[in-house]
C-alpha cells in the first residue's frame, strides 16, 4: 500500500414471510449487454450547500484487483507531498504489526513524519469511512487535502494459534520456575495446535455472509437462474469496459519477483451453461448461492486525493467530482445483513433533494447475485417499505442501463478495506463518461450496515 500512496502523489430462511411476498421475477439482462448508456446533457440543479466548502475529488487509483493469491502495490503522481493535511485508510482483516496501516504506508512512500495518519475498520465500508472522514475534516475547516483509501491483502491473512495454545504460550511467558514450565508444558494437547482462521461470518450470529445472502435470495424468491445471469452480466460489462480501457483507475504494479500486472484477473465471462454445474457454496445441497454469482477473495489497494475546492483551483487542477450528502445505516444483522442499500438509498436521496430518477449513475457494491436482486425486490416494494422501513412509499428501481454499467465487485473483485474508493471513482469517471451529472454510490457491510454517497460530476 505504501506505493500506491507514491503513485497517487508521483503523476432470511426460506420459509419467511417475505417469500410469500416477492414472487420471482425473470431478470433479462442480456440486452443490457449490448446497450450502451444514452449520452447524458442534462443540466440540474448543483448540490452546493450556503456556507459549507465544496469538497471534491481531484483523482484516485487503485491496484488491479487480483484473485486472491497474487497481489501488489502501486505508484502514481503529482501533489507535492507536503501539501497532505491528514492521510485515512481502511482495513478489514488487520495485521497486529501494522494496525495503523495507514500510518505505516504513509511514511513507507516517504510522507512527512509530521503529517497524521490513522485506519479505520467497517467491515465492507471501510474506505466509504475513511472517504467521508476525509470530506468531514475538509468541510469543518480541520484540513485542505486529504488522502483516503484502504488496502485489503486477503492473501496473507493474519492466522491465530488456538486460544488454548495462546493461553499456554501466555502463562509459560509468566512462569517464573521449571517446574511451573513443566507443568503447564504437561497440560499440552495435539489439538492445541490446531489455528483458528479468520472467517467472513457474523460475529453476533456466527453465520457466514454466504448464508446469510443464501436466506436473504430465498426470502425474496430470487432464482439461482436469476443469480446466474446478474452475475454473467457483471463479468461481460466487466470485460468490455475492460478492453475498451475505460477502466481507467487501475495502474500497474511490478510484483517483487514475478510480472508486472497490468489489470484486474477476476474477470472471467462463461456461460449460463457453465454456471449452473456449479455446486450450492454454503447451504447445501439446495441453496442458489454458489463461487460464480459471489464475489471473490481479493487482493487490492486503492487511494483517492480529496481537497476542498479552492485549494484544488488554486493549485491547477481540474477536479473530477464533488463528493455530496452521504448516509450511513444499521439494521438486523441476521435477516437483513445485506440490505444495506435499500436503507440507505432513499435516504441520501432524501438528503440531497433528489429522486431516484436525477440520478445518472448508480454504483452498488456486489458482494453476491442475490443480494443485489434482493435489494432491488425491496426496494421496489411498497409492502416492505411500509413493514420493515416505516416508509410509506417504496423507493423504486435502479434502471438496469444505469446500474453497474462498467462490472462490479462480482467480476472486478472486492478488497474489502478498498472498494468503497473504487465504487466512487467509477461512478465520478461514468459520469465524465457519459455526460450525467449525478452518481449514487451504495453498499451493504458485515453488521448489518450500509452508506450511500451523492457524487456530483464537476463541470467541464
């Protein structure tokens, strides 16, 4: 992560009552392949609040995502370094050495020993937090320009010693005698050696995010065909924006010792033929959740410059958006885990004055098929808004040729400390892109959390 910082500055079960009310639907996506997004020449209202500064993004890059098992760093440029107010990075699965990863990279790229730094942790929004401490900082008057990204090595995860081992290995540090060695190195059993490995499961419920998002698609009466074709969508948009080169936040990085890679390697369009001899991955032997429509283990890093508007003009650059209203929400972590957009949409819209047709672009987090098929389901229903979000009307649909036109987490990959940077430079380069003035950036998060984000493009 230290050299993508150099870079940036070098140039529910299936029984309930839910499913008796989301019958399924089919979700023909095959169109959306071909489409390509209409120009957007609107001109709306700008989202510019009486006395508070305009934070806007000037640039961000990433790593290429990479598959878990490969995995590196990178270097980009311009903003002389000591300029950085305040560096924020997000991290989910924390090495002890570096449990202030953010200030390890910073001096790792050679930053001012004087400029602070700290990490935020929050699950899959991780970077969403570190992005919207930044804007916190900057719209308070505390800071000019902020660094904010995260970095996620799921390669080289941190693995534990039982806590039977660790309590021996403990108390052997504390024993004063030999004979209170031996007597504890007595008590040494083979299975203490056995290590416990971090698992992507809920702390408060001990269920994997993959059960859980099997439950949530069977609670709203999503098919494994219609889990299937989303996912097969997400990978061909994926590969086409790839080679059309539109991806254009990634930059290379030289893996110590092998090539230098130049691009995300978990982009791999099959066929819905293909797809379907897939075994369930966790709710076996008739779940719909398998390794195809999930997104995968991933390595990746990404950073973002965020200045308050005058400080960009004043030092020549030309920003690329305006980051605006942003929420966060909380709800049952056990059947509505991954729901996390359908709470948070309506509200960052109610915040900034919108609907959801102002909106251009939309940049959801997929962390499996069924739980963006279920966020659409509830978002697009009256009954759930009036029953579980006390809302009166349902918010509506996200237009499938707006949705994730450039692939997503499914197909790119999902770093989990450093999606959240990627989810808003998508969204502020589409709307470069296509002409659109504004973007909504969602995604759902271990805990049972979500956030949302207006982003707003800068006038060229």
């Amino acid at each position: 992560m230290t050299s993508i910082l150099t870079y940036t500055f070098k140039n529910l079960p299936s029984t309930s009552k839910w499913a008796l009310r989301f019958s399924v639907r089919p979700l023909s996506c095959s169109s959306q392949l071909r489409a390509t997004p209409a120009a957007q020449t609107k001109s709306k209202k700008t989202l510019a609040k009486p006395n508070i500064r305009n934070v806007v993004v000037v640039d961000g890059v990433r790593t290429p995502f990479l598959l878990s098992g490969t995995s590196g760093l990178l270097h980009r440029t311009s903003v002389p370094k000591e300029v950085v107010d305040y560096i924020i990075f997000g991290t989910v699965i924390q090495e002890v050495k570096t449990s202030n990863v953010a200030r390890e990279a910073a001096l790792g790229a050679g930053f001012s020993d004087k400029t602070p730094a700290h990490t935020v942790t929050m699950a899959c929004i991780s970077a969403n937090q570190a992005m919207t401490t930044g804007v916190g900082l900057i719209a308070s008057g505390q800071c000019d320009v902020v660094v904010a990204g995260g970095v996620e090595l799921m390669s080289d995860v941190p693995i534990r010693h039982s806590r039977k081992m660790r309590k021996m290995l403990l108390d052997l540090n504390k024993a004063k005698t030999l004979g209170q060695r031996l007597s504890l190195l007595s008590k040494f059993r083979l299975n203490f050696l056995s290590p416990e490995l971090p698992a992507v499961a809920e702390f408060s419920t001990s269920e994997t995010m993959g059960h859980s998002a099997d439950r949530l698609a069977a609670a709203f009466a999503v098919s494994r065909t219609e889990q299937d074709e989303y996912a097969l969508r997400s990978h061909s948009l994926a590969k086409k924006a790839q080679d059309e080169g539109l991806l254009s936040d990634v930059v290379p990085f030289k893996v110590p010792g092998k090539d230098t890679v130049t691009k995300d390697n978990g982009i791999r369009p099959s066929s819905l033929e293909q797809m379907a001899k897939l075994k369930p991955a966790f709710i076996k032997p008739y779940g719909t959740v398998t390794a195809a429509n999930s997104s995968f283990l991933t390595d990746g890093a990404s950073a973002m410059l965020i200045m308050a508007e005058e400080k960009a003009l004043a030092m020549g650059y030309k920003p690329k958006a305006y980051l605006r209203d942003f929420v966060y929400v909380s709800q049952d972590p056990k059947d509505q885990l991954l729901l996390g957009p359908t709470y948070a949409t309506p509200k960052v819209l109610e915040k900034a004055g919108l609907t959801l047709n102002d909106v251009d672009a939309f940049e959801f987090h997929e962390a499996f098929s069924g739980q963006i098929l279920a966020n659409f389901k509830a978002m697009d229903s009256d009954w759930f808004a009036q029953n579980y979000m006390g809302r009166k009307t349902k918010v509506g649909l996200p237009p499938l040729e707006k949705f994730n036109t450039w692939g997503g987490s499914l197909s790119l990959g999902h770093p989990f400390g450093a999606t959240g940077c990627r989810l808003v430079m998508a969204a502020a380069n589409r709307l470069r892109k296509e002409g659109g003035q504004y973007g909504l950036v969602a995604a759902c998060a271990a805990g049972g959390q979500g956030h949302a984000m207006i982003v707003e493009a800068y006038p060229k």
